[in-house]
C-alpha cells in the first residue's frame, strides 16, 4: 500500500470513530424512560445498555475525551498529508482544505444524530459494547477529575426532564406487553388532557343549571332538590347571573325536617366560588381540592354566568360517564340508531363527537356539535335541515325554542354521484 493510500485509510478509520461516537453519545443521551425502568423484564443485552445509563456522566466525559483525541489526530494526519505535497500547497488552500473537510464532517454528525434520535433505545443496545470500551478507555483519565471536582458519576443524579411524549410511551408500551388495559391507558391519556382542558369544554352550560330564586318558598325548594336528586344548586336573585351563593340539600332539608322558620333561602346559602371559562381545568381541580368545594360557578367575560362545573364533571372527563341511580333518566350523549347512524346530544363536545366516529370536524369555531351547526347555518335551524361536512351529513332531529337538542349523523356512501348526494342529504 502507498503512503497515500495508508493516509487516506488512517483518514476513514478516524472519520468512523468520530461517527461511531457520536452515535453513541446521542443514543444514551436520548435513550428512552420505558427502557430504564423495566430491568425486571429486560434482555442481558438491554442490561448492560441500563448500566451505561446509570453511569451516563463518566460515559459522556469518556466519549468527549475520546473524541477530542480522534479530532486531533484527524487534523494531524490531514495537515501532514498537505505538507508532504511535492508542490507545496500555499496556506489559504490548506486552510480551505481543511475548513471544508471540517464542515463536511460536522453536516454529518449533525444528520447522524438526529438520526439516531428517532431509534435511541435501539442505538444504546447495539453501541453498548463500544460504549464499554470507551467507558473502560476513559476511566484512568476521567474519575479521579470527576471526583475532584465534586461531580458524580451515577446516573441517578442527573437532573433532567420527563416530557409528556416519554410518559405517553411508558403507557403504550405498558399496554402492548399486557400490563395496562385499554381503558386504563385511555384514562391516563386523559389525565394528560386535563391541562389542555377549559372549564367551558366541561361545565354544565346556563341553560342546562337548576337554580333557584331566593324568594323561592321552602316546599318548591325541597321539591326541586329531590325532583333533581341534586346535592347543591346556585340561588340567584332578580337574574340568574346575579348568583348569590349555593344551597345545600343537606341544610335544607334538615331545616324542613325540624319545622324551623326562616326568612329566605338567603339565610341558608354558603358562599359561591366563580372561575371563568378559560379557567385549565387540572387547575380548577387543585383549587377545589385545596378549598373542599364541590361546584364551581363559570362566568363568562362580561361577568354572567356561563354554566358551573362539578367534581363529577371533571372526574368524568378521565373515567368516562359516571351515572348514579338519579341520572337513569338522563339521555346518554349519543346513541347507534339501527340504520348505522347515530343521534347525538346537541350539547356534546365536539373532541368527543370526532373520537366517536374518527372525524375531523374544526374545534375552533364552537364547543359543541350544536354549536356547530349553528357557525355553519348561521341561524336558527329547522328540525330537518342538514349540512354536508366532508363525508358526514349532520341532520338537525329536534330543536326546542332556539336550542339544537338532538342532531343525526350518517355518512355518505363514497361510490354516490353528485346529484345523489345532494338527494342523500336532503331526504
């Protein structure tokens, strides 16, 4: 072999540990949660990879050792390769020579790692034996400085972050190897929604609310409670949005039940609590934990009242629909008519109108499927009438005065014609 040759060889072997190194900083560094915490259940092979992790500072101070020197020798090799030139190269071109040679490097581990990124876990298994070696090679020059300067090798003690996405991971992987249910998966994906969740997505809206007038008499009261088979209702004076506090079943019935005499419903009311709609609602749910309060009342920007939100509202958003004995009568969101359709409450979130049939109708226009229809009409709409939104045809079934109650959606064949579809959507 040629001394050209011997150099342009020395040249590839120092580029590919340069990458080789790279690869395995960027795999450790990134490695996924999912595979540290499962060592129970984990290959020889992922073991030794969770070792590297446990040291991964030592790791890291091995690598950069590594390739400091490897960047050395590469300048080094190339330099001399320009020298020994029997033309003489003048400075500027070695130079330039060396700075493009330089650049082209760097776009590659650039490339490389973010590369490596994607498959990190994978990566740290197959460098775990290079990464040994460099951990082996690293140590005489590095633990004595570590210590020193009063820095730890153990990777239990590197700070750092657990995003969302690392979490979400953990939960699909507990879910494909059997360790979580579907339904429990889905209820910590909506724990992790709460805090992208307002109180206006989840409140009981104003026309929905049982409220009271403070001059209602104690009989009407005590009627409208157990009729309702609600705990606390707002009591409002004049208007609904002039509330003027909540009132307990519990303090009214045990006044009903001793025959005692009182003024109003004024003298047995506890103190509202008021959050306004864009309230998150994982922080409204600390607020009521820290305050013991059970509702909340929401108001909207001009300060009336909106709708209220209960712990149960919220808990229904991570368990799914909870129904008691006094909620037997109450219609279920939604419901698969026999034609293949469904029927919808006209007051469900959009967010769950689109997850049960895996449609993509806009959020940012309204909150709720009725909501909707009326941004897209415009006005208030007939029973009858329909829209087309992409392949999904809303028919509008009830509407009470000027509220949408309950809303038919079907999809439309994809082998229709143009003038069937429109007959489709108006028949």
């Amino acid at each position: 072999m040629t001394d050209t040759g011997l150099i342009g060889l020395i040249l590839v072997l120092l580029i590919a540990l340069e990458l080789v190194i790279v690869a395995t900083r960027s795999a450790y560094v990134h490695t996924g949660l999912a595979r540290r915490v499962q060592r129970d259940t984990a290959t020889p092979q992922i073991r030794r990879s969770l070792a590297l992790v446990q040291v991964l500072p030592r790791l890291q101070a091995s690598l950069e050792l590594i390739q400091t020197l490897d960047r050395f020798l590469m300048a080094g090799v190339l330099l001399f390769s320009l020298l020994r030139q029997s033309w003489r190269p003048s400075v500027w071109w070695s130079v330039s020579v060396m700075a493009l040679a330089a650049l082209v490097v760097f776009w590659t581990e650039w490339l490389l790692d973010g590369w490596v990124q994607r498959n990190a876990d994978e990566w740290a298994v197959r460098l775990s034996a290079f990464a040994r070696l460099a951990l082996w090679m690293g140590a005489p020059f590095i633990v004595l400085p570590m210590r020193l300067a009063g820095a730890s090798d153990d990777g239990h003690n590197v700070t750092g972050t657990v995003t969302e996405d690392e979490l979400k991971n953990l939960v699909d992987v507990g879910e494909q190897e059997g360790l979580l249910e579907q339904g429990e998966r889905n209820m910590i994906y909506s724990i992790f929604e709460l805090g992208d969740t307002l109180a206006r997505e989840v409140m009981v809206p104003r026309i929905d609310v049982l409220a009271l007038e403070v001059n209602t008499s104690l009989e009407a009261a005590v009627e409208a409670l157990l009729h309702s088979g609600h705990s606390r209702v707002p009591v409002y004076e004049d208007n609904v949005d002039n509330i003027l506090g909540l009132l307990y079943a519990k303090d009214l019935l045990r006044v009903w039940k001793e025959g005692n005499e009182i003024g109003s419903l004024r003298d047995l009311l506890r103190p509202a609590y008021f959050v306004p709609e864009a309230k998150k609602v994982d922080e409204l749910l600390a607020e009521m934990q820290s305050r013991r309060i059970h509702m909340a009342i929401v108001v909207d920007e001009y300060g009336g009242v909106a709708g209220l939100v209960t712990l149960e509202d919220i808990a229904e958003e991570i368990l799914g629909e909870i129904q008691d004995e006094y909620d037997q009568a109450e219609e279920l969101p939604y419901k698969v008519l026999p034609s293949g359709e469904y029927l919808f409450q006209g007051r469900i979130g959009l967010d769950d109108f689109n997850e049960v049939l895996a449609s993509h109708l806009p959020t940012n226009e309204a909150d709720t499927l009725g909501g909707f229809i009326y941004s897209r009409i415009g006005r208030v709409p007939a029973s009858g009438e329909a829209i087309r939104v992409d392949d999904l045809v809303l028919t509008v079934e009830q509407v009470i005065g000027r509220r949408i109650r309950t809303v038919r959606a079907g999809r439309i064949p994809p082998n229709l014609s143009r003038e069937e579809v429109v007959s489709h959507v108006d028949r």
